[in-house]
C-alpha cells in the first residue's frame, strides 16, 4: 500500500496524516505546495479541493485526514 499526501507548511492536519501513515507502515510520498510543487497541479488532479491535506492511498482520493483516518479504521476491521 501506498500513499500520496499533497499538503502545505504549518498544518496541523497534514503532519496527523503523515503521522497516522507511519503509525501504520504505510509508504507516502509528500507533495508540499511550497517545496517544488504547485497548487495548480493538485486543483488539476481535485477541483474543488478547498483543505489540506489531499490524500491518496493506492490511486483511490481520499480526501482530507477524517477521510483517511476511517479509510484506514475500515481496512484494520476488514482484517
């Protein structure tokens, strides 16, 4: 499993996600709108993202941290 987290600087909910992700030994890659990635880029893949973070786990969009915190809550009870 693999994740693609699109976050920014000083979000709170941003390093929850990241951090959720390693408490679970998922891989991510970390696209931060102001380390060499653009806003632009992320509005083309989600028009109407309007939060950060924007979440991917295996090419599905999650959405923000709520939605990946239950995303990952039903895969562990599907174990």
């Amino acid at each position: 499993m693999k994740a693609v987290v699109w976050s920014k600087p000083n979000c709170p909910q941003c390093t929850s996600a990241k951090q959720l992700l390693k408490l679970n030994n998922i891989e991510y890659e970390e696209k931060n709108i102001a380390e060499g990635h653009k806003i632009q880029d992320l509005l083309a893949l989600v028009p109407n993202a309007k939060t950060m973070p924007q979440i991917w786990l295996d090419d599905e969009h999650l959405g923000g941290y709520p939605e990946l915190e239950k995303k990952l809550n039903e895969l562990s009870d599907n174990q």
